[in-house]
C-alpha cells in the first residue's frame, strides 16, 4: 500500500499558497508522478486515483490545487488568454522545486495537460522524462466552446454549483476564473500549437471516443507534430475525465508507460 502525506500541505508557488499531497516514495528520492488537475479540478477531486496510480506504477505521486482551486489561495481574475502558459512557465517549475522533484513524468488532465505540455514544451526541464496528456486541447474548437457555454448555464441554473461546493473554497471563484477566459472573445484564436514542436520526451496521450470537450484532431496533432515518440490511446465509453470513465484501462497504460521509461533510464550508462 502507498504512503500518503496524511492530509494535504501548503506550499508556496507563483506568489500563492498552494495545496499539494504526496503518496508513496518522496519526489527526493524516487521518480515521481505529478498530477496536474482540469480546469474545475482540485487535488480532492482526483479522490483515490492518486493511491492507486502509486499503487500500479511503483512510483511516488503528487498533486496540488493550483489557484483558485481547492483550498489554495484565490486567483487574480479575469484570467488572461495565456493563463495556462503562465502556470507551465512561472508557478509550475516553482512547485516542482518546493516539492524536491528530481525526475519523472508530468500526467495532466484537460487545462492540466495543456500546460503539462507547455512546460516540457517551453522550458528544457530535464527533470520531466515523459508526459502523460490526457484530453489535452491545443487549440480551440466550436464544439468545446459550446460545451463551455453550456456549463455555464449549468451553473447558473442547474446544480453544477452545488456539486463544485464541497471541493474548492469558494466554486463561483474557481467557475469564473476558468469559464471567463475560455468564453471571452480573444480565446476564439488561443492555440498553443507550437509548443509541440518542441518536445522531445515520450508521449502518452488519451482520450475519450466521447469527449464533450474536444475532437481527436487534438491527438492527430500533437502525433504529427511531435518529434518524439507518441502513444495514444482512444478509449470507448468515454467522456472527458479518462481517468474516472475508464480508470483500470487508464492505469494500466501508465504503469505500462512508466515500466518502459524505467528500462530505457537503466540501459542508458551512467557517467561518473
């Protein structure tokens, strides 16, 4: 069984004071998996699935509730077009530090998976070895932005609200500052693309058959686009949280993923 940080701590990235949790062998000293949330996602909201990634992969997991989610600090709103560029490149690498990450892999979701990307993408961290990219969005697309719309009016008038309340201090906050800039005019052109171009780890992406959010033309671009290698992995029944619709299909290519670099990092000899 994991060991798990026995409730979540604080740590302070971006000039905020962040929550963040670890299970099984401390970033310090072991690979490590960092789990970057959705863009109504939290720490508590990845609920068991941290446990059982450390669990099936033998590596360390940490997560954290970037700004304005969870109990971390508010976010300054409106957010701008490039907020997620913003978290890869100025929080991100702040929080790898304060944890004591030294090597392994970035597993994002959604908003999470995006500026996974951004970062590996951006900054030449040698410590990110491999990126798992689940519903990641590297540009926009009607159908999203529709879907987004609709959100929105499932929380003004539908229970969306009330289901958002018991994981983030303050739910109209963590709404506004994620539907606000994905509807705001100047996201129409948002496109990250490029980012692409530039990674040179390994690539698990996946994706539901069924995502609300996004087409597989997302995945056919970070495949073609991607100088380094790209698994993917198109789930049926299959909406847009991979790891909730199709967990043990999830876990399974993640520990598969982890097992293959573990070995390519063993053949590689080690200068003194």
């Amino acid at each position: 069984m994991a060991a798990a940080s026995p409730s979540p701590e604080t740590l302070t990235a971006g000039g905020k004071r962040l929550e963040w949790r670890h299970w099984g062998p401390a970033p310090d000293t072991a690979p490590t998996i960092v789990l970057l949330h959705e863009g109504l996602g939290s720490l508590g909201l990845w609920r068991d699935f941290p446990e059982r990634l450390a669990a099936a992969t033998g590596w360390g997991v940490s997560a954290y509730s970037r700004a304005g989610h969870g109990w971390s600090d508010p976010a300054d709103l409106p957010r701008p077009v490039d907020y997620m560029t913003h978290e890869a490149m100025a929080v991100l690498p702040a929080v790898l530090d304060a944890t004591g990450f030294r090597r392994g892999i970035l597993m994002g979701h959604s908003d999470g998976a995006t500026i996974a990307a951004i970062h590996a993408g951006s900054t030449g961290d040698f410590r990110v070895r491999g990126l798992v990219l689940m519903a990641p969005h590297f540009f926009t697309e009607p159908m999203g932005l529709a879907a987004i719309a609709r959100a929105r009016d499932a929380f003004a008038t539908g229970d969306l609200a009330a289901r958002m309340a018991p994981h983030h201090r303050d739910a109209g906050h963590t709404f506004r500052g994620w539907n606000d800039a994905w509807l705001s005019p100047g996201f129409r052109d948002w496109d990250v693309g490029d980012v692409i171009d530039y990674l040179r780890v390994p690539v698990l992406a996946v994706q539901g058959r069924q995502d609300e959010y996004g087409t597989l033309a997302q995945i056919d671009t970070l495949e073609a686009r991607s100088y380094a290698p790209v698994d993917r992995l198109i789930l049926d029944d299959c909406r847009h949280a991979p790891h909730r619709d199709q967990p043990e299909a999830v876990l399974a290519a993640v520990a598969d993923f982890t097992a293959r670099l573990s070995r390519i990092e063993a053949a590689i000899p080690q200068t003194a």
